[in-house]
C-alpha cells in the first residue's frame, strides 16, 4: 500500500515537472503592430510560465541598452516581479480561449483617489498558439470592450547589438 501512494506521489511529481518544462520558455519580445523599431516606441515582453503568463514593457532604448549589459536581463525581471505588483501576472482563461487564440486574464481591482478613478476592470491578452502575435484589451463588468491591440513578435536579435567585422585589425 505504501508502495502505491509512493508511485502515485512520484508520477505526480513528474507530470508536474513535465508541465512546467513544456510551458516555460525564453522571454518573447512584441511591438504593436505599424511601428518602427527605430523610434523609441514601447517594447512588450512576456514570459510564458505555466498557465500564466507575466509581462511589463519598457520602451525601445530602455531594452536594447538592458540586453546588452546582460542578455538575461528581462528573464530575471519577470521572473522577480511579486505576483501583486502592477498587474502583471495573467492566468490561463479555458472559457475565452479558442483554438486560434490562448487567452490570458488579470482582475484590475480599480483605483480612486482625488484625480484618478479607474473602475474595476478585465486585462487580457490572447496569444496566438505559435507566439507570434497577440491581442490585447480591456474589458469591463458591463461588457463593453475597449483598448483593443494588436502585436507582431521580434525577435530578439533585432534587439542586441550587431557583430561588427574587426578583420581590419588582422591587416
């Protein structure tokens, strides 16, 4: 008997480290869509952990000069962030997700002070089963749908610095 439990214990283990070998991955890099990687427009970047995802974006400048002080950088980034701050940790949605997209959700619980008042709201993002595009919005309580985005992925060698050829330096 204690056998059985020790097996069924082991294989859930597995299959648990299975899951989340499957579904980790690098960081993924998106621009909206029409924009120029030239200008200094804001730059998305996700980490797909398990059936959430989390993600925070900076702008064009910011990425490029942090990925060429470590190439790591925005993979630690995200994988520090408190799952409290900034709204950034989206779950798995199976009820909105379709076969062409995997949507992801946050509940923006609202904010209210003297200037500001924002009313409790849905975040979500669907991403495309291959990663290379997503759609994002927000929803609120009474349906109505708003801030609709579309996304391309980069990839990230666009985003490092190019090899220069020093074979002058050989002459």
């Amino acid at each position: 008997m204690i056998k059985k439990i020790f097996l069924c214990f082991l294989g859930l283990i597995l299959i648990q480290s299975a899951h989340a070998q499957i579904y980790s991955s690098d960081v993924c890099f998106y621009i909206k869509t029409g924009e120029s990687l030239e200008k200094n427009n804001g730059i998305t970047y996700i980490l797909f952990d398990g059936s959430r995802l989390i993600t925070s974006s900076h702008t064009s400048y910011y990425v490029k000069k942090s990925l060429r002080e470590d190439p790591n950088f925005f993979y630690n980034y995200l994988k520090n962030i408190d799952s409290n701050s900034e709204g950034n940790f989206y779950k798995y949605s199976s009820s909105k997700s379709t076969p062409k997209r995997e949507v992801y959700i946050y509940r923006y619980p609202g904010y209210h002070d003297y200037f500001l008042n924002y009313a409790p709201h849905w975040r979500c993002i669907a991403v495309s089963p291959d990663k290379n595009s997503f759609i994002s919005w927000t929803e609120y309580d009474d349906g109505t749908i708003s801030g609709k985005q579309y996304y391309i992925r980069i990839d990230k060698k666009e985003l490092l610095p190019k090899i220069s050829d020093y074979d002058f330096l050989y002459e």
